[in-house]
C-alpha cells in the first residue's frame, strides 16, 4: 500500500525548487521524503521523513526548505518525523525516469531486488547501455541507499538505488 | 523522569554507538573498497538509529541533557553496551564475526520491538529493521565466504567465532530496567528469542563449514557498566573533542 502524502497544492511550486542535496536531479518531492505541507495562517507545517536513519542529507534538505519558504515570504515549522517509514515505493515516476538519465538504475521490486543484490540474477538495467547483463560489484555503494554494478557488455560502472520497504 | 524507561534506551542504544564507533575505526583502512564503503555505511546507519534513540532519551530526561552529551560526556561506567560490542577490529576475521553475532541479535530485537507499546520505540524499530535487515544479509553472507573459502580464511573466521562466543550470552541478560520494561509491554522480552537465536547462528556456521563452539563459561558485565580493558580507548577517541572543546559544535 503507497501511504499518500498530504501536501496543499499551491505549496507545491516552492517545494518543487528544492533538490535533494546528493541527487541533485531529484526534488524533494520526488523522492518521497516531503509526508505533510499545510499552511495556516502565514506559517506553513512540513513534515519530512529520512530515507535511511542515518542519512545526513536531512538537516542540509530542512535548511534547503526554510530558506525555499523564506524567499517565499512564509515563515516555517519543520518536524522530522520516523513513522511510517520511507519506502523506495514514494519515489515518483518522474524521479524514477531522473535517476536512470543521471546513471542510478532505480529499485527493483523488494524479491528481484534481493536475487540482484545476492547476484543470483542479472536484472539490473545498465543506465549507460540498456544491457540486463549486469554484474553485482558491491551491496553498498557511495551512500547508504545504493549498490554498486557494473555492465558486462558496455564494461560502465554504475549505481543501483536499492529497494527499501 | 521516568528512570526505566531512559536506562533502557540506554541499553539499545549504546550498543549501536559503540559497534558504530568500531566500524568507523575503518574507514580509509577496510581490507577492499568494498568491505571499507559496507562497514562505513553500516555505522552510518547504526549512529542515525543511535541519534533518534538518545534523542528520544533526552526528552525522557527533561532536563539540559541532550543527545550529544548523552553520547559524549558520559564515564566509562554509565555506558550500558555489552562487552561484544567493544572487542577490537583484530582482523576481518573478528570484524564480520561481530558483525554477525550482534545483526542476528539485532534483527530479533528489532522485530519485536516493532511491536512495543511505546509509539516512538516503535517506529525506531521500523525504521531501522529496514537498514538492518541489509547488515545482517551483509555479515551473514561473508561468514559463508570465508568459511567456506581458504584454508586460512577458515580458520581466521573460526579463531574470531571462538574467541567472540563467549560475550554472546550477554545479549540476553536483564537488567532491572529490562524486566520493568517487559512487564509494561514497552520492551522486548530476549529470554525469549535466545533458543532461536543460537539455533540461527549455528545454522549459518554449519553453512559455512565452521564448527558451533560448545562453550559453558560466559563472561557479561558490560550492561551493568563493567567494561573490558579495550572500552577506554574507544571513548578517548569518542570523546576527545566534546572533553578539549567543551560545546563545540561543528
Ligand atoms: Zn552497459
């Protein structure tokens, strides 16, 4: 089940100019980790959720927020919350089209996930060539959320963004 | 302040700071790029989980602590981490052993306290069963290939094993905090998940052509602030900054 965000339309646009600090190709929204944006009054509640625990892109996206909101003209309250926990699932479609043109092949389902990260199977799309023909290199890559690759046909290293549920 | 309650996230958490502040001892110094990126991001993901525990801790306090003085600025003897957790990254051999014997122990603790009746422990537990669901796959998986890899991987990974069984049966001691927090549906009760655990553990290691130790003696002590002669060190460098630079921030 895709849990929806609750976001007010019109806070949309200045949300959109936000960019994820480490995928910079990627919006905020994009990625899933605005859960909640309600204005009252002129202060406007946003709620935003780690993608992993330990992900110290979150303090730099809450600064990246307030100064959005600021230019704006609106004044901001930032809650981090935990629950429910980020699934890869809240990635839009348009994220997921963003990181394969930057070179991040986007996650797998959770089970075909878990046979390419065990390298049982290739089925991870080379972001360069298309190529299924993909070898696991490391489970864990530059941060925390990816997996590394490489394409035996075009021999080109790349990313994996690794399936979270 | 509900005094429990604060020792007991205590007792989650400062495991996860101490097995963190190890694996961070090798970055820049992992056997391959590989192990070096996994280890690294392993205890990036154990100090984000630690951070929203002694957050959560500070608030339970209510007073001027807050979550970097309750992980810096404590002595040697308030730091409730078993003595697993503490033992020196001797070779890649004790560092996936660790590894091992804490994310099996990790992943069990964590499904159940999914299922507390406090809302914030909960959703810790969400949040973090996810990342260390990746740990444990990573740790599992190394223990197979070096046991079942050369003569001398073999027996590195059995001398870790051996040498790391005795700290195991820390995992599931009890504090009085512990038992108190079991009873009011906030913790998880071990006791409970220790037959599976060694069942788990030995099915691995049967995996991996290593032998299950048959040990009778265990030592403990770390959960009641008795540490090993190696927990010294590790806070020196922990705490260094907050010690030389009181309140400087970065
Ligand atoms: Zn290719």
């Amino acid at each position: 089940m895709i849990e929806h965000a609750d976001i007010d339309t019109e806070l949309i646009p200045i949300l959109d100019k936000v960019s994820d600090p480490e995928i910079p190709v990627l919006t905020i929204l994009d990625m899933g980790v605005v859960r909640y944006a309600k204005l009252v009054d002129d202060l406007v509640f946003i709620k935003i959720t780690p993608t992993y625990s330990g992900c110290p892109a979150m303090d730099v996206i809450a600064d990246d927020i307030t100064t959005a909101f600021k230019k704006a003209g609106y004044k901001v309250n930032i809650d981090l919350i935990l629950t429910p926990a980020w699934t890869t699932d809240w990635i839009s479609e348009e994220g997921r089209d963003a990181l394969e043109k930057y070179g991040i092949a986007p996650p797998l389902e959770a089970d075909a996930d878990k046979e390419a990260l065990l390298g049982n199977k290739r089925i991870v799309k080379c972001t360069n060539c298309g190529s299924h023909n993909t070898k696991l290199v490391s489970q864990f890559g530059s941060t925390a959320c990816k997996a590394l690759f490489q394409c035996e046909d075009c021999q080109e290293p790349f990313d994996y963004f690794k399936c979270l549920k | 302040m509900n005094t429990n309650l604060y020792n007991y996230l205590l007792g989650i958490a400062d495991n996860s700071l101490i097995l963190g502040q190890r694996l961070g001892e090798l970055c820049g110094h992992g056997p391959s790029l590989e192990t070096d990126i996994a280890l690294t991001n392993i205890s990036l993901d154990l100090f984000g989980q630690v951070r929203s525990y002694y957050q959560y801790a500070a608030k339970v306090a209510g007073d001027n602590r807050d979550e970097d003085t309750i992980a810096m600025m404590r002595p040697e003897r308030e730091y409730v981490s078993v003595l697993l957790v503490e033992q020196p990254n001797t070779d890649f051999g004790y560092v996936i052993a660790r590894q091992f014997l804490f994310d099996v122990y990790h992943y069990m603790f964590l499904t159940e306290l999914q299922n507390s009746k406090d809302e914030t422990l909960a959703a810790i537990a969400k949040k973090s069963i996810k990342e260390v669901s990746y740990h444990v796959r990573f740790s599992s998986d190394w223990i197979k290939r070096l046991g079942d890899g050369t003569e001398e991987s073999h027996k590195r990974i059995q001398n870790a094993i051996n040498d790391l069984w005795t700290y195991t049966d820390e995992l599931f001691h009890q504090t009085e905090a512990d038992k108190e927090m079991i009873n009011e549906g906030v913790g998880v009760d071990t006791s409970k998940l220790k037959e599976q655990y060694y069942k788990h553990i030995s099915e691995v290691l049967n995996e991996a052509t290593l032998v299950v130790p048959d040990l009778k003696y265990f030592q403990k002590g770390g959960k009641q602030g008795m540490h090993t002669e190696h927990m010294g060190y590790i806070l020196a460098e922990l705490q260094y900054m907050q010690r030389a630079y009181p309140n400087m921030s970065w």
